[in-house]
C-alpha cells in the first residue's frame, strides 16, 4: 500500500512538473524539503501526530516553508497533509527524485571492488558504463568490500554485473561439486 501511495503522489508531483516546465526546481525543493525534515524529526513528529487537526498540521507548513517554496510544492504539500499521506512523504519524494532522475537519463551505480580505485581507474569505470547504458550521466557511489579478493561488483538499478574472485571460486566450487567420482 505505501509503495501505491508513493507512486501515485509522485507520479503527479512529476506531471505537474512536466507540465510547469519546473522539473528542475521542483527537484530542488524536493531534495530541500527532504533535508529539513530529516533534520527535524520533531517536525515530522507533529505532522504525523494523529491528535493534531490537519487544518493545525497545514499551519505550520505554511509558516515553516511558505516564504521557500514554489506555488507549486506548497500546493502539493497541502494535499498531502489534506489526504492524510504526510507519513508516506519521505517515499513520495523518493519516487520523485528517481523519476526525475530518469527522465533526465542519470543513472545511479553502486561499484564494489576488493580495494579502494584510482580516480583514473573511476573514470575509466564510469566511461564504460555509460557507454554501454541509455544513461548521459552517472551517480556513482563506491565501495571497498575486502572479501571480494579481486575484480568488481557493479549494480544499476536491477541489474547486477558479478566479476569478483569471490564469485568466481563459489561457481568453481558448485562446477566440482557436480562431479561424481566413481
């Protein structure tokens, strides 16, 4: 069901976007709203609180953000908290920014090697990835995972490219496993 909820908000705060032509600036807005609510947690307490009336709830939205958001953002805040969603806002803004990011072809890539690269080796990696992805630019977020012994393992999205040792040796193993000595 949340997931439902964070779909169908985002997907109309990224229409209404589109439709703007502020996909930029409500990407923005996203990511600043984002940011003071995670570090306000008593804020997002009060907005979640069930014995607080939403028109009170709406009130402290307009005096915290009114003055730094678009028409736009404060309008979908508003319906948010109308709903009775502001709980799910944290994912809603989730959804956007990945939708946003697809639409603008950036794509996000976790790289995990046994040992930490080289910024020449980095950008060799991120060349060859948007090389050979539909995506114009890269988030790349890097990791040292020692127990790999060698090689990387790259995730976008879904998919999965598994090139370490660690891998490599389990296959083996599963291969000799198979063998019936007679």
């Amino acid at each position: 069901m949340a997931k439902l909820i964070a779909k169908t908000y985002g997907e109309a705060l990224f229409e209404t976007a589109l439709d703007t032509g502020k996909v930029d600036g409500l990407f923005e807005e996203t990511e600043a709203v984002g940011r003071v609510l995670s570090e306000n947690p008593e804020l997002v307490r009060l907005i979640n609180h069930p014995n607080i009336l939403k028109e009170e709830k709406l009130q402290v939205v307009e005096n915290v953000f009114a003055d730094r958001l678009s028409p736009e953002m404060m309008g979908f805040l508003r319906i948010v908290i109308e709903k009775g969603r502001q709980s799910e806002l944290e994912a809603i803004f989730s959804y956007f920014i990945a939708k946003v990011k697809e639409y603008k072809k950036i794509g996000l890539a976790h790289v995990t090697s046994a040992v930490e690269l080289s910024d020449a080796q980095k950008k060799q990696i991120e060349a060859r990835l948007l090389a050979t992805t539909v995506y114009e630019s890269l988030e790349t977020e890097y990791t040292v995972d020692e127990s790999l012994i060698g090689g990387l393992v790259i995730r976008i999205g879904d998919r999965v490219v598994d090139s370490s040792i660690k891998t490599r040796l389990y296959e083996m193993k599963k291969e000799l496993m198979k063998i019936q000595l007679s």
